[in-house]
C-alpha cells in the first residue's frame, strides 16, 4: 500500500511514534545514490517511511517514486525491489510478521 506524502513536513520523531502505534519498530536506513535491492520476498510486512532523497520500488511489478513522506507497506511473501536515487535516500524501515486475515 503505497500513500503519497502521507506524513508531509511531520517531524521524524512523529513519524517514529505513528510507527510504534501500529507495532513496527522503526530503524533509519541510510543507502547511497545507485543502491539496488534486487527483486525479493519474505514472510515480514515492511513498512516504509521516506524521509529525505528518493528511489524507485516496484512492488508487484508496479512501480512507486519514494519520496518524502511517502508512506509504503509492503505485505509479506510480496515480491518488491528498488533503486535508489541520484541524492541517496535515508528512510524508516521496519519489519514486522503479521497474520494472515484468513
């Protein structure tokens, strides 16, 4: 579930603590420009929050430009991947196994 700008000008600590009320515990990851996640998939949803620069992630085979405030939840056992951008991108990252609503 990708949202645009769904935390826009929010303070990171904010964002930090949106996060922890869903049960993630968020880390923030730096990567440098040109950085590839190459195509993968695990049982942990992720979620992601970005919070400066850019990358591209397909998820599914859809593609979403990651900038901040983006908000992105990846499902688990979802195949995903990404490419960073020119200016790097430095975003909150968590994981977290979640039930299937089976």
């Amino acid at each position: 579930m990708f949202q645009k700008a769904f935390f826009p000008k929010t303070p990171h600590a904010e964002i930090k603590k949106e996060m922890q009320k869903e049960g993630f515990s968020p880390t923030i990851i730096r990567d440098k420009p040109g950085f590839i996640y190459h195509p993968h998939k695990h049982p942990e949803t992720k979620y992601l929050v970005c919070l400066n620069g850019s990358m591209k992630v397909t998820v599914n085979g859809e593609t979403y430009d990651f900038e901040p405030g983006d908000k992105l939840i990846i499902p688990g056992n979802t195949k995903h991947s990404a490419v960073v951008g020119k200016k790097g991108c430095s975003f909150f990252w968590s994981e977290k196994l979640v039930a299937n609503k089976d």
